[in-house]
C-alpha cells in the first residue's frame, strides 16, 4: 500500500517530528510538506 502523509503549514517543529516519528513505526516513507 502507498501512503502519502501531507501536512499544510505545520505551525510548530513539533508537530512534523511527531508525525515523521509515527510514519516510521508503521513502515510509511513520503512526507510531503506545503
């Protein structure tokens, strides 16, 4: 299965390595962030 996760404007630095931490322990890879 191929999974993009995207965020959109990210407020805080937080937010996108919690995000990146749980994609890595479900094994998914394509962050995108705009």
């Amino acid at each position: 299965m191929h999974l993009r996760v995207v965020l959109v404007q990210p407020l805080y630095d937080g937010n996108v390595g919690s995000v990146a931490r749980a994609m890595k322990n479900f094994g998914f890879h394509d962050l995108v962030m705009v």
